[in-house]
C-alpha cells in the first residue's frame, strides 16, 4: 500500500496519460479500421488491393517497429513536426486499425449477401448499402472480437513508455530509481489494468445487450 | 499512394537503423590490435593478479560464484567509456567493466572469464536479489532508498549531473538555463525526475528515452536540446563526437557510483570494498581512470569509500 500512496503523483498522471492514449487510439482506429473494412469490400479493385496490402504490412509489423518508425524515422523526413504523444497515438491507430479493419470485415461477411443484393434492387447506392443496411448489422455481430481488440490496444499503450511518453507502463522505471520495491509496484499497475479492462468488458456486455437482434 | 508513402517510410526506417548503427561504430576508435577495446585503449590498461585462496566463510553468493566457476556480473552496453558492449565482438570495455575485473580478480576468479550481463536500470535490484548476476558495476548510485534493497559496496568513482549539448549552442549554460529546452533522458532515471521535480523546464519538454544513446541522436537531429545525466556519461558520449557535442561542466547533483550487490552480504561487501581501497591505494585505480574517461581530458577524482 505504501508503494502506491508515496507515489500517487506517478501513478494517478501516468494512468490517466494511459486512459488518454487509450481513448484518442480507440476512436483513431475504429473509424480509420472501419474506412479500411469499407475499401476491403468495396467493388473497386485498387481500392481492395490498397485495403489488403495496409492490413498485409501494417498487422505483420511489431508495434515496438512502427513506433520507432514514428519516433525516430519519421522526424528525419522533415514533414510535419509530430510531438512524442501524438505521434504515439498515429502509431497505436497505425497498428490496431488493421485488427480492427478485420473484425469489421469478418461482420460484414456475416450479413447475408441477399440484403446487399435487395438493396441493389431497391436502387440503393453502394454506400447507402454499406453505411445503412450492412454496416450496422455487421458491427453490432461482432462486439467481442472489437472489445477484445481493444483491450489488447490497451495493454499495447504501455509500449509508448519507452518513445517518451509518460503512461502506466513507464511507472516501474520510476519507482525503480526512488527505490521503490518494483514488484509491489508493478501489482499496482496490474490492478490498475484490471480496472480498465474490467470496465471496457462491462461495456462489451452492456452493448451486446443493448444490439443483440434476432435473426 | 498510401502503399507507396509505407514503402518510402520503411526504406528511410531501415536507412536511419543502419546509419546509427555505423555511426556508433565509427564513434569508437579501436587502437590498432586492441579491437576487442571498445572506447578503450587496450594497451594502457593494467593487468590484475588474479587472487588465490580466496574464501568468504559466510556469504552465500561468494558459495555460488565457487561453484559456478565464474562470475556472471551486470553492466550496462551502452555508456561509452564506462560500459560499453562492441557490437561486432560482443565484448564490454569501459571504466566500469575494468572495475567489475578489478573485482573479480580480487575475489579469485579470472576475470576473462566474467559473463557481462545487460542489465537495464529499471531492472537492477531485481536482478540483483533474484541472483542472476553476482554484483552489479554500471553507473549505479547510491541512494538510502536502494541501500533498503542491495547493498553497495564502494562508492568507486563520483560524478555528478550535467547536460551534454550541441557544440554550437551557447544558449545553455547551466540547469537554469534550461526552461523552453526541451531535454531528454532515461525514462524514470533520477535526473529526468530531478528536471520534473525542479521545474528546470516546462513539463511537455521532458523527453524520455530507453536508452541514453536515443537521446544523443535526438540531439544531433536538433529535435532535442539537451541530455541530463551524470557527468561521466555524458563524457563518453562528448569524447566520441567532440566536434559536434560539448559537456557544460556545471554540475548540480553529486552521484556516487557503487557496486551493487546482495542485501545483507556483508562478508562479501567488506572484501569488495578491500579490493577497491587496494587498487585505490596502489594506483591501479588511475590507471584504469587514465586509459578509460581520462581520455576525455577532464581529471580524476578520487573517491571516499563508505563502508557500512
């Protein structure tokens, strides 16, 4: 107990960084993944051929990689000035929209193709169709694969501690040097992760509710 | 057009992974037939007679070193001058490894035979109590709140915080210097905490980095202002590239190196810290100060031993 309350300036700014990054990814990658799983199944084949080879590079990249890409290649191009955290959040939307772009697809390709094709005939156009009659269905099918992906961008966040980013995963580097026993210390942050976990599955269960239909 | 901007950025990725790593090279000159060496002239180097009949009744690691053997001992890989592993031999050479020698050798064990083990500073009492190095020789300081989890044998050598610089910024002359700068270290090292608890610089200025050596290349690529840590870190790195890196020289912290080792063995720590008031005493600590960061030009420092 003692290692958490004579550390608490570490533990409470470094968890909400975490929750912060966590968040903006969140939402980077959801819609960033969807967009991806529209090119995926669009009738365009440059369009899919683009889909496919983002998935292809990025989903088979180590995160640990596309960070350094972010942080010390990318720099070196001299484009556009990204901060450390931003460009923690561009990395972690990177990687986990390709997972996400998966989950998407594998809904989609659980909506029968009759409704597209009923769509089609009513006169529908294809994104009347994907963003009305497919998409809806297909993300509401596949709430616990989409949850478990973002809980694994979760515990992803913490590698952001090595690219200059003050978060959780960084807390035992500190607790180190004020000699703090870093066992204790890493529970804590365990805990802590439980905590956020647990509310991202109470979410998945509320939502599940809330969506399931009847086929 | 995205496949394409990927593609570009993986080659610059790769490009910039190889350059650092020749440049790391290049920044290591190795004395003609001491390649072995990195960052340290072989040649100047002194020997240590091995001990013999050496028997610590009582310590239980020195019961483990007899029956291994050999010493396996943490260091770092990747602070020139002091500890430093050469990427293409796999050997470590610096002030620190000759100390950790220096060790060995007093203990009775051959000190060619040591098993240098990378251990990060996150990691270090960790290490140290689970047993999976016998002591502990890189930059380590001694704190009292470390003294609650190892034991330190030592202080070997003393130094002290400061910034390292490009060689053209005169902006910085010292750690008030420092607001609007953005300035960089070890993630959760003791001077990133300093420049935090301070207020040296704003908050959103603080860079933090697994490695020292990220840091030094964000500084070359001007998308950092300075580096903070202990002097004779800072040393190494100015001495590799003293063109385009300079060393303030205004410490503002006294950081005493020791050696860590297991909590409570006593037995241990007192001969450890005979062997270093030894080599102290007979010169075999300049010696190994000259051939390694004396050849920074900054002078040696004798340190106090604090036996405990």
């Amino acid at each position: 107990m003692d290692v958490l309350l004579n550390n608490l300036d570490l533990f409470g700014p470094f968890f909400l960084r975490t929750i912060e990054l966590f968040v903006l990814s969140a939402v980077g990658s959801l819609i960033w993944g969807t967009i991806l799983a529209m090119l995926r199944v669009s009738p365009v084949p440059v369009f899919r051929a683009i889909g496919t080879a983002y998935v292809t590079i990025a989903r088979n990249t180590p995160l640990t990689l596309v960070f350094a890409f972010f942080v010390f290649a990318y720099p070196l191009l001299d484009i556009v000035k990204v901060d450390y955290f931003p460009a923690a959040v561009i990395a972690l939307t990177v990687y986990t929209s390709a997972f996400i772009c998966e989950v998407v697809r594998s809904g989609i390709n659980t909506v029968p193709v009759g409704q597209a094709e009923a769509g089609r005939a009513l006169g529908l156009t294809f994104n009347q169709i994907l963003g009305q009659v497919v998409l809806p269905q297909a993300l509401r099918s596949v709430v616990p694969p989409l949850i478990s992906t973002l809980i694994a961008l979760l515990k992803n966040t913490t590698i952001a501690a090595g690219f200059s980013v003050a978060e959780a995963g960084a807390i035992r580097s500190y607790l180190s040097e004020r000699g703090d026993n870093q066992l204790v210390g890493l529970l804590w942050v365990a805990l802590g992760f439980i905590i956020l976990v647990t509310v991202l599955s109470f979410v998945q269960r509320s939502l599940e509710k809330r969506w399931s239909v009847a086929r | 057009m995205r496949i394409r901007t990927l593609a570009v950025g993986l080659l610059v990725g790769g490009l910039t992974l190889t350059t650092m790593t020749a440049c790391g090279k290049e920044g290591t000159p190795a004395t003609p037939g001491s390649g072995d060496q990195s960052g340290t002239n072989a040649a100047a180097l002194p020997t240590y007679p091995v001990a013999t009949g050496v028997d610590l009744a009582g310590s239980p690691v020195f019961a483990k070193m007899k029956s291994a053997g050999a010493l396996t001992v943490g260091a770092k890989d990747d602070q020139p001058g002091l500890g430093q592993k050469d990427p293409t031999t796999g050997k470590f050479g610096g002030f620190d490894i000759e100390i950790a020698k220096l060790v060995s050798a007093g203990l009775g064990f051959d000190p060619e035979k040591i098993t240098f083990r990378t251990v990060d500073s996150g990691a270090r009492e960790q290490t140290i109590a689970n047993g999976d190095v016998n002591y502990y020789v890189g930059t380590y300081s001694i704190t009292d709140k470390r003294k609650a989890l190892v034991s330190f044998a030592g202080p070997y050598f003393v130094a002290g915080q400061d910034l390292l610089v490009r060689k053209d910024d005169t902006s910085i002359t010292g750690k008030d210097a420092l607001k609007g700068k953005k300035v960089c270290s070890v993630t959760g090292s003791t001077p990133i905490q300093k420049v935090r608890s301070d207020n040296l610089t704003e908050a959103g200025n603080i860079v933090e980095f697994q490695k020292y050596s990220q840091c030094v290349e964000k500084l070359l690529s001007k998308d950092i202002d300075a580096v903070t840590t202990d002097d004779a870190i800072l040393k190494g790195y100015a001495a590799q590239d003293p063109d385009n890196l300079k060393v303030v020289g205004q410490t503002f912290s006294t950081e005493k190196y020791g050696i860590g080792l297991n909590k409570d063995d006593k037995v241990l720590r007192d001969k450890v810290n005979e062997i270093l008031q030894k080599s102290l005493d007979d010169g075999t600590w300049d010696k190994i100060y000259a051939a390694t960061l004396g050849k920074s030009g900054s002078p040696a420092k004798k340190p106090t031993l604090e036996k405990y």
